[in-house]
C-alpha cells in the first residue's frame, strides 16, 4: 500500500464496489458546466439544489458517487449525501472519474 493509498484510500476499488452495488453518479456541476461533457447516465443536480433532491435519492436505495469539475462541490456533495443518510462518496472530478469507471 502506498503512502497516497494509507493516507487516502483506494478509491479505485471504492468506487469499484460501488458501481459493483448499482451506484448512481450525480454530477453537481452547474446545468451549463454539465452539458459541455459528463459521464454517460449521471445524473446532473447542481450542489445548489442537492438538498431539494435528497429524498428522490433516498428512493432509489442505491450508493451514490458525486462528481464535479474537480473535487470540491462533489466532496460538499457527498458530505450532504452522508448527513441524510446515503451511502455516498467523492468520486472527484467528472473526466477523471470516467476513466475509472
């Protein structure tokens, strides 16, 4: 294990199991940022109106991978995610979690 694994997981094989487990990819990028390029069926909710689609997330009872431009948002993202009671985490930015996907 490598130090930048020890210090902050393998999300590679997070987000491995999580798409293993059906995973939705929410995309919080701006609707504008969002239709320039995204990961194929994601799911784009701007950070902004996350909380008002908390329970349409719930529904779905499936893991929940946030994704953005490049980390930040979808780290607010997951975090509002964990707080309501969904299992989600930071996949980081859109283009770089594609080509872990």
């Amino acid at each position: 294990m490598g130090l930048f694994d020890f210090l902050f997981g393998n999300k590679t094989k997070k987000i491995q199991d999580f798409k293993s487990r059906g995973a939705i990819i929410v995309d919080v990028r701006s609707k504008g940022e969002y239709e320039s390029g995204a990961i194929p069926g994601s799911k784009n909710i701007p950070l902004q109106h996350l909380s008002s689609k908390i329970g349409e997330l719930k529904k779905l009872n499936k893991p929940v991978i946030a994704c953005c431009a490049s980390g930040m948002r979808s780290a607010s993202a997951a975090g509002i995610l964990k707080s309501n009671g969904i299992e989600a985490m930071n996949g980081g930015g859109w283009f770089t979690l594609s080509q872990k996907l």
